[in-house]
C-alpha cells in the first residue's frame, strides 16, 4: 500500500530558530513530491514541488529535499516566524497508483513570538 | 492565470438532507479535477477524480457521488447525508506535465453534519 507518513506532528519553536520537517513514504516509484500550507480552516497552499530527477528545491527561506531510494523528503524553514505557524503536508504523486496525490497527515507547526 | 472557486466556504446541514457543493475552474481547458476530504485528525482523503466531462473515478465506496456536467465545473452529491460526512471538502485542478505536474486548491467547504 502506497502511504506518506509525517512525522512529528506537531512541533512548537521558539521565533529564530531553523527547523526541519520530515516525510517519509513507501513506495520509491514517484512523479513527484510537493510540499504545502494549510492555515486554520482554508485551502492548501504549494510551496514546493520536487520532481522524482531532483534532489532539492528552494524557494526564499524554504529547502525541500528528495531521497527517493530511502523513501524520504525534508522540508527545511529557516529563521523561523510567527507567520509560519501552519499544518504542512507532504504530498506524493505515486507511479502507478490512482490519480491524484496521496497525502501525510501532516505537520501543525508554532512558532512561538 | 488560473483561478478555482469552491462554495459554499461553510454548510450545516441536517442528516439525511441532500448536498450539492460546486467547483469551477477559470483559465484552463480540459482540467483534471479532484474532490478531496479531510477529516477531523485524519490527512486528506482522494473522493473522486475526473480526466473529462462525464467522466467520474471513485477513490473509494461511500455515499457520496460526483459528476462533471460541463468542462470546468466539478459537482460533489448527495441525496442523503450521513453524520460521517462531516469534514472539510477541497477540490483541486492539476496543472503542469510530467514530473512537473501540480495540484492546486480551491479554499474548502466546512461541512458539517448534526
């Protein structure tokens, strides 16, 4: 069975600090991964997508990265702010599985002022 | 540029009412389309997906149905709702190619059964 899991699932850090969140999955047999935010009660926004022929992708104050042989996608946020505090989902697009992307559960992250 | 539109953003509804929450799409032709549902302390769960008008893939067994009576517009149905229907309801386009292809939000229904 084709599944994501997040770990931690939630995480609180003090304003400043640089931080990681991880992804797991169990099928190596990917199109791609893509990283997003959801605020409370709102719709899912792309942050980051990183193709099964790359390794890493940035975007500002975000790094997401690619392990596909182990199964494994970071996300790295640094000098962490109170306006990142959000659920992030992984999300991978699986070969051969059904359309569509399957998600993790995610991670709520707080950024503490 | 591409934009989707979900309403309504909030529903309470009765159980055994019927639902209707639309989806449409602007600035693309012949979308993929995805109805998704995310459960109270569960991830997201793939309902249905469509490649074309009329053309409607079920993810799994429920009491919900979908259709897509027009190119960029994606309906999700039922005649008769359920308290496990309850959860937050987003729809999606993909856009891109290959490898690149991406999935993109519209901002949620908040569905609420009582």
């Amino acid at each position: 069975k084709q599944e994501v899991t997040q770990i931690p699932a939630a995480l609180s850090v003090p304003e400043g600090e640089n931080l990681v969140l991880n992804c797991s999955f169990t099928d190596s047999a990917i199109y791609n991964l893509q990283w997003f935010r959801q605020d409370p009660g709102k719709g899912l926004t792309s942050l980051l997508l990183i193709q099964s022929s790359q390794r890493e992708q940035t975007s500002g104050r975000l790094n997401a990265s690619l392990d596909k042989s182990s199964g494994r996608s970071t996300l790295y946020i640094a000098a962490s702010q109170p306006g990142d505090s959000a659920t992030y989902l992984c999300a991978v697009r699986f070969e051969g599985g059904a359309d569509g992307l399957t998600f993790g559960k995610g991670t709520h992250l707080i950024i503490q002022p | 540029s591409q934009t989707i539109h979900q309403w309504p953003a909030t529903l309470v509804q009765p159980v055994g009412s019927p639902l209707s929450l639309e989806c449409t799409v602007e600035g693309t032709s012949n979308p993929n389309l995805y109805w998704y549902r995310q459960a109270a302390g569960r991830g997201l769960q793939l309902l249905f997906y469509s490649v074309g008008i009329g053309q409607i893939s079920s993810e799994v067994p429920q009491n919900l149905s979908a259709s897509r009576p027009q190119d960029r517009q994606f309906i999700l149905s039922s005649k008769k709702l359920l308290l496990s229907d309850s959860g937050f309801y987003l729809c999606a386009w993909r856009g891109g190619f290959g490898t690149n292809e991406k999935l993109f939000f519209g901002s949620g229904t908040q569905l609420s059964v009582l």
